[in-house]
C-alpha cells in the first residue's frame, strides 16, 4: 500500500493492441550509443555509460559552442519614475 492509501501493481500478462501485435511489453528505448557497463567495473565504481555519455557531451559542446548571452541591465525599482539613481 502507499502513502495515499493507493497500490502499485506490475502488469502479469502482456497486452496486444487492434492490429493484433503485441506491445512492447518489457522492451525499452533502444540507445543511441550502445555502451556496456561490465560487471567488474561497476563493482568498482566505475560507470562506463556515464563516462560514455560526459565524453561524447563534451565533444558535442566543442563542435557547437554555445554562446552565453549577457545579462540585460537591472530594471530602476526604486520608484523615481525611471530616473537614475
């Protein structure tokens, strides 16, 4: 039971839609970059997805810098009209 007094359940059987095809029952988003993370790495505090995904952000900033904008001049809140302080 949860806090709310709801329940969680797992689904027990597989469901198939009008065109008589299952769903993708226990199937995921397929990766973009397929990366491993061995056993004995993670073991050891290594994250080879992790570490995968920093290099290739990285990379991607390198070849498509991002400008960082200025920021906009403080707006006069000081109640005089707009005037100078």
């Amino acid at each position: 039971m949860l806090v709310n007094r709801g329940i969680a359940t797992a689904a027990e059987t597989g469901v198939y839609g009008p065109e008589q095809a299952w769903l993708i029952e226990g199937h995921g988003v397929d990766p973009d970059i397929v990366v491993d993370n061995l056993p004995h790495q993670t073991f050891l505090g290594g994250d080879a997805q992790l570490e995968a995904a920093i290099k290739y952000l990285q990379g991607e900033i390198k070849a498509k810098p991002i400008a960082i904008p200025a920021a906009p001049k403080y707006p006069n809140k000081s109640g005089r009209g707009g005037q100078p302080e």
